[in-house]
C-alpha cells in the first residue's frame, strides 16, 4: 500500500490548489494508498535557521521542534509526496518554502561531496507530485517553479516525478468548476496509489 503525505501550501483552505490536491488525494484512497494531509498554514513553525545543526556528527535532522516536526517524520516514512501550492509573486506559498527549506535536514552532513544517491537520509525511490494553481493564464509564465524544486528533492531520493498545473484560475473556485482538471487529478492519484 502506497502512503501518500500531501502538504497544502496554500492559506487558503477552500482555493484551487487545495481542490486539486482533494481530488488526486481522494483518488489514491479510493485506491487504497493511506493519505495524511497537513495544512500548512494551520501550523505554528519557523524557516530553516541556517543553525546547521542537522549537519552535525551524530544528528539525524532537523533540531528545531515546531509544528513542522510531525511533517517532516511523516514525509520521511512516506512513498509519495505531494506539494500543493498557488503560485504568488512567481513562487511557491510562504508556506511551502518554509517546509522545502526545512526539508534541507534530509541532507547528510557530507550531501555536499556524496555520491550521487547516498546523500540522503530518506530512503530512495520516492515520488515527488506537484499540484499548482496558477491565476495568470498565459502557461508560459513561471514553468520553472517545478524542475527547480524537482531538481532539489532528487537530492532527497524524490526520484519519481509527476505535476498537475492549470493556469488562469483566476476565482477561487475555478479549478472545482473545471470538470477535466478534477478528472485529470482524480487520475494522476489513482496512479499515485499504484505506484
């Protein structure tokens, strides 16, 4: 059985991104996956501190104990991961930057000049999806926000890479209102749920 951890970028609980998060997590567990969902902006936690504690001799991640504790264990005992997210000012949320950049503690302390494939403390073959909503409808804008969070997480063992993006969702119930783009989540989750 798959374990899937989706984490919601948005502040918005009932936005377009979090929709299309919905449907591809509703999907993997009507196929069987095990889902656990965590709403970012609902949580009380802090940026990466640069303290690099978690790049110590004998540490096994990152020190600080917040709300994003519980996500980063569940994301390390997960196959896939799924990040949901709008996209603001040409970026991923506030959010989600914030755990990505805490996602840093995956990293072994020498993940610098490691091998590829042993610079992680996950284990390998894990599954990175994407899930983002964009308001401004010209597809053409802002395609870089995926390979370059891809690129970083292949690091971590994210090897398997999958993305849902629709663009020009404007309202914040376009994406629900878009029948092709929840058949299109509802498919990319039952793959997610097969592995």
């Amino acid at each position: 059985m798959s374990r899937l951890v989706c984490l919601l970028g948005s502040p918005r609980p009932g936005g377009n991104s979090a929709a299309m998060a919905g449907a591809v997590c509703a999907a993997a567990s009507a196929a069987g996956a095990e889902v656990a969902e965590f709403a970012l902006n609902r949580l009380d936690y802090r940026g990466c501190q640069g303290c690099l504690a978690c790049k110590q001799a004998g540490s096994t991640g990152c020190v600080l104990n917040d709300g994003l504790t519980s996500v980063l264990a569940a994301v390390a005992a997960c196959d896939v991961l799924l990040l949901a997210t709008p996209v603001y000012f040409g970026e991923v949320s506030s959010q989600l930057k914030a755990f990505i950049d805490r996602s840093f503690s995956f990293l072994t302390p020498d993940y610098a000049s490691a091998p590829r494939g042993s610079r992680s403390r996950l284990a390998p073959g894990k599954t990175l999806c994407f899930v983002i909503a964009q308001g401004h409808p010209r597809e053409d804008l802002f395609t870089d926000i995926f390979p370059r969070y891809a690129y970083f997480l292949e690091w971590q063992g994210f090897t398997g890479k999958r993305l849902l993006r629709a663009c020009g969702l404007r309202e914040p119930d376009a994406a629900a209102r878009r029948p092709e783009l929840m058949a299109a989540a509802a498919a990319l989750g039952r793959e997610l749920a097969a592995g």
